[in-house]
C-alpha cells in the first residue's frame, strides 16, 4: 500500500511528466509516444533501443531530455573499430614524481554517465557490445580485476538504424534481452514535419530547462515499485508473455505458424514494472491491464523470434503482439461474462483492446 509520502510522490512524479513534456516539445514536434516510452524506461530502472532512420532527431531527444531531467550525458559513436576499454576505461601506468614509484590509475571512460547514448549500437563487433552488458544489468564495471560502480541513476539509450544492415553486428539476443524496451521512432506526421522544417530553418536556438533533478529520479524509482498491482493484472501479463511461445497449449494458431521462440520471464517483469511506472506518470496509484497492453509492443517485440515463414509472408513481431492482445482482450471478456473477474474489476476488464 502507498504511503501518504508514496502518494505525494506519485502527484509529483506526475506533475514533473507534464513539465517535461512541455518543455522537450520545445525542441522535439510530436514523438509524445516515444517520450512517454523512454520516461517508462528510466523511471522502472530500465534501458532503451531506440530503432529509426536516419534524421529523426533520435539522438537530440536524448540529449534534450538529460537536459530537462539534470543528469550527465555522455555520447558513445560506436565504429568497428571501437574496443571494450573506450567505453568502460583503462589502467595506466602514473609515476609519482617525488617517489618515483609507479602504479596503476584506472582512467573512467564514457560509460560513468547518468544518461548513456550508444549511438548505432549495431556498429561495433561483438565483444565492444558484451561490454555493456555488465554496466547495464549489474551496473558496474570490472577493469583490472576491479569492481568499478557506476553513477546513479544510470540508463543506457541505444540506437539502431533499421535500413542498413551490410557491415553491421545484429545483437545477441541475450544482450537485446537486457533492453526494457525496443522503441520504434517513425516518420513524422505531415503537419508534424511542417513544423520541424520551419523551426529547423529558421534563426531559433530553442532551450529547455531543468524540470527533475537527478538525485530525486532515485527516490522516485522506489516509488514505481511500490505501486500496487491486482493479481488479475499480472495474470494478463503472464498470458501476453506465455502465448507467444509457440510450444505453449493455447497459444494462438498465428504463434504456432510464424514464431520459432517467444518471450521470456524478463519480459513478464517488464510489462509489470512498465505498467506501474505509466500509471504514476499519468498520476493514478495502481497499475491497470490499459497499462499492460500500452508497454506491450516496445517489450515482446523485440523478444519474439519470427521463422522464415513470417519473413516470406511479411510478418512481423507487432502483428502477433496484437493478436496476442486481441486474444487476451476476449478471454477477460469472457470471465467477466461468466462472472468469474470480481465485480471491483469488471469496468476495467471489459474495456476493449
């Protein structure tokens, strides 16, 4: 249950989405989805890949929004050539001038941020791109035999261009696992691009201003996993996630067909704690299915494995996430025709998809 200092922190929590909306639209025309995301993401201890073509300002939303919320931003290009240590840091050897004694100084690379942008995450091999996976789960760094722990709060912002795909290093499933979210940025809407082309053209310097401070994000994160959830909630969680695994019994026809491997527990937990963190944001004390079905996409989609099938008939990921939506939807449907959802719940379950 939610203290009455809870509750004051989830109007405040609210009131600081609003200020931060108005002033990232300062700078950034529509995207309030990808916003809203990205806030989901950080205030539930998550991280974020952001997917989209070239020129859809991706990497000034971040950097506008570590403005707005007071935190470090570090920007990491990644290129083929890039090794493990320009991103976590190196030992050195350092002479003491008056002793003359040497020793080694670990020198802190780009990764000790608050808001980290690995920008075309894709474009680095490998074992550069295993090197955030501790930073991202276990936040630390292991150099030299050492434990190096990293700033908080830490999220880590990638991003990936979906068109080019020669001379790129698709991540490994279990690093894409560690993102809460894959977050898809599409084309502007024609009045939406209207606006960018005479703001961008013109002599305007747009700034935003500090809307959270950094040290409070931290208190206010403990507060999202405080928001209570009915168990009929994480039960729709739980069914979203179980039936996109084609082996599992009722899992719907299209699952069966065009998905090799669905998702896992992680993506459980994600759609649980993405649920409670919108809910704060948009100032309500309990985390509905509405919620469930609103962090669905940017959580399955990016851990459902389409087969070849899928990839000859043009079927991707969101098309089975909402079937799977669909299918959920009917079935709350039908328990609360059937009487067997509390009455407490009713209003709320027979909402449509």
């Amino acid at each position: 249950m939610l203290e009455d200092q809870d509750i004051q922190a989830v109007e405040e929590l609210h009131e600081a989405y609003r200020l931060i909306t108005e002033q990232l639209s300062r700078v950034i025309v529509g995207q309030k989805q990808v916003i809203e995301e990205l806030l989901i993401a950080m205030f539930a201890r998550g991280h974020c890949l952001l997917v989209g073509v070239p020129g859809l300002a991706k990497t000034l939303l971040i950097r506008s929004l570590a403005d707005t919320l007071d935190l470090k931003f570090r920007r990491i290009q990644f290129t083929p050539d890039l090794m493990p240590s320009d991103i976590t840091g190196t030992e050195v050897i350092q002479e003491d001038r008056e002793s003359g004694i040497r020793s080694l100084r670990f020198i802190k690379g780009p990764i000790f941020g608050n808001i980290i942008l690995a920008d075309e995450i894709n474009r680095t091999p490998p074992k550069t791109q295993a090197a955030l996976l501790e930073a991202m789960q276990e936040h630390q760094i292991t150099a030299g035999g050492e434990a190096h722990r990293l700033e908080e709060p830490f999220f880590v912002l990638a991003t990936q261009n979906p068109i080019e795909q020669e001379g790129t290093y698709p991540l490994p499933e279990a690093q894409l696992d560690r993102f809460m979210f894959n977050t898809f940025i599409d084309y502007p809407e024609h009045d939406e691009e209207f606006d960018i082309v005479k703001r961008t053209t013109a002599d305007i310097e747009p700034e935003v201003t500090t809307a959270l401070a950094g040290p409070r994000i931290i208190g206010l994160q403990r507060i999202v996993r405080r928001v209570p959830v009915a168990d009929h909630v994480v039960h729709y969680a739980l069914e979203l996630v179980r039936n996109s695994r084609p082996n599992q019994p009722g899992a719907p026809d299209l699952v069966r067909q065009y998905i090799s491997w669905g998702a896992g527990p992680r993506a459980s937990q994600y759609l649980v704690l993405g649920a409670k963190a919108r809910a704060v944001l948009h100032g309500r004390f309990h985390a509905e299915t509405a919620d469930i079905r609103a962090v669905a996409a940017p959580v399955l989609r990016h851990r459902i494995m389409t087969n070849f099938n899928a990839e000859a008939e043009g079927i991707r990921p969101d098309h089975v996430i909402r079937r799977l939506i669909e299918q959920a939807a009917q079935k709350q449907d039908e328990a609360v025709a059937g009487g067997r959802l509390p009455k407490v719940f009713r209003s709320e379950g027979s909402q449509s998809a």
